[in-house]
C-alpha cells in the first residue's frame, strides 16, 4: 500500500465521523424532524466516535514529531562531534611568540596549578610570572643551572638568589611543595610544563655578551586542544621526569 493512500485512509477515518456528525447537526437546524429518523444517542455515539479518532491522530502526530525531534538531536550531536574533530584536526599545534606570551597563553584565567614544572638557566622570567600573579602552585619542579660552591660569577649569584626567592614563594604559602634541581652543562634548551595541559619550549643561543652567555630564541606554545599537542607534551613531560631524577646523582652535587 503506497504512503498516500494510507495517508488519506487515516484523514477519512479520523474525519468523516466528524464532518458527518456536523451535516446532521446542521440539517436538524433547518428541520429537526431528522431527529425522527436518527437517534440521539446515535448521534452521540458517532460524536464520540469522532471525538476517538481525533485523539488518535493527534497522538500519531505527536508521536512522529517526537521521533524528528529525535532525529534531529542525534544529528546535532554528531555533527557537534564532527566539528570538534575538525577542529582538532585544523587547530595549529605550535604557537609562537615571546616566552611572557606564551605563559600568559598557557595560563590563562587559571588561578591554579597542579604541578609546574621548570627547566631553565636561571628562572628568572619564570619566577617574574609567577610571583606577580594569583597562581598557587601544589607542587613545583625547579631544574636550574647549578655551579661549584667556589664559583662565584654574576650569574652564578643570581642563581643562587632565585634559587631562594623560590622558597620564600613557596614559605608564603604559594607552592605547596617545591623540589629544586641542578644541571651542570651548559644549556641549549628551556621547558615549561603546566600540569598536561600545556607546554612552553625554546632553545638558546650560545652569546657571550649576555649575562647568562645564553640568549632565549623564540618561545612555542604547545596545548592540549590536539591529538598531536597532547602527544608532545607527553613526550616533554617525560623527558624532564627523567632529567630531573637523573640529575639527583649523575650532574654533580646539587647546590640548592
């Protein structure tokens, strides 16, 4: 049976019982004698009957509305799916600029961190961050350069300072927890690791006129908005957990 004649089944059905009983109503104005040959509760029965087949429409109609409605919500969903994949797909893993942009990126609203971690020659930018914000820190990874007691440079005196500016951070109740290392090579790169989320790296340049012999080339900015974000951060994070172990032992007594 095609669609439209079972579509125009259920009108007469639903209506002809109506329209019928709206015909007699209407005769009867014009000549109630029609009463004579139809009984009242004929008419009421069939009036009943209209009534029945009305409401049963209705419910079918709603009935197929709520299955579009339906529909309708399950292709939003996965389009709702499809467009966060695409966008995942198309983000750009790599945001580069100065390192104050890239941590004001990383951090954003945030007013807190789980784990922190830092390997860096000095700190010294980092800890400018994060002393003149509202972050608290639960734990912090500090991985610096260190140097020999009897080395007393510039540098090695500001690192050392920094190296207690962090504890007075953490004495003041902004850092939960804080674990600082010493490397003892020269630096080519520096990292910055918020919890998972997001990753800040860079590399140095060897320039001797700098204080620190070192100059910092551009900063990039790596979140956890991608499949491949996520997969880098992974491999940084687990790069400095083994460096910063490795570093109790292997790079020389540790001076802070």
């Amino acid at each position: 049976m095609s669609p439209a004649l079972v579509r125009l089944l259920q009108l007469v059905s639903t209506f002809l019982a109506l329209v019928g009983t709206i015909v007699i109503l209407l005769v009867s104005t014009f000549d109630s004698s029609i009463f004579d040959f139809v009984p009242l509760h004929l008419l009421l029965a069939i009036m009943a009957l209209s009534f029945i087949f009305v409401a049963v429409h209705i419910e079918r109609a709603l009935y197929r509305l709520q299955s579009e409605t339906q529909v309708l919500t399950s292709s939003v969903t996965q389009l709702e799916a499809t467009h966060k994949a695409y966008l995942e797909a198309t983000a750009p893993v790599l945001k580069m600029g100065t390192l104050a942009e890239a941590f004001a990126g990383a951090t954003g609203a945030r007013k807190h961190i789980d784990h922190l971690r830092v390997y860096a020659a000095s700190s010294q930018q980092v800890f400018s961050f994060v002393s003149n914000s509202t972050l608290h820190v639960d734990r912090c990874s500090l991985l610096i350069r260190g140097f020999p007691t009897k080395h007393d440079s510039r540098f090695a005196q500001q690192v050392r300072g920094l190296a207690d500016e962090w504890r007075k951070l953490a004495a003041s109740g902004r850092i939960d927890e804080l674990e600082i290392m010493a490397y003892d090579y020269f630096p080519t790169d520096y990292e910055i690791l918020i919890d998972s989320e997001a990753l800040i790296f860079g590399l140095f340049d060897y320039d001797p006129d700098e204080f620190s012999s070192v100059k910092l080339r551009t900063a990039n900015l790596v979140e956890d908005s991608s499949a491949a974000g996520r997969d880098l951060i992974v491999e940084f994070r687990d790069r400095f957990d083994k460096l910063f172990e490795a570093c109790r032992a292997a790079h020389g007594p540790n001076p802070y």
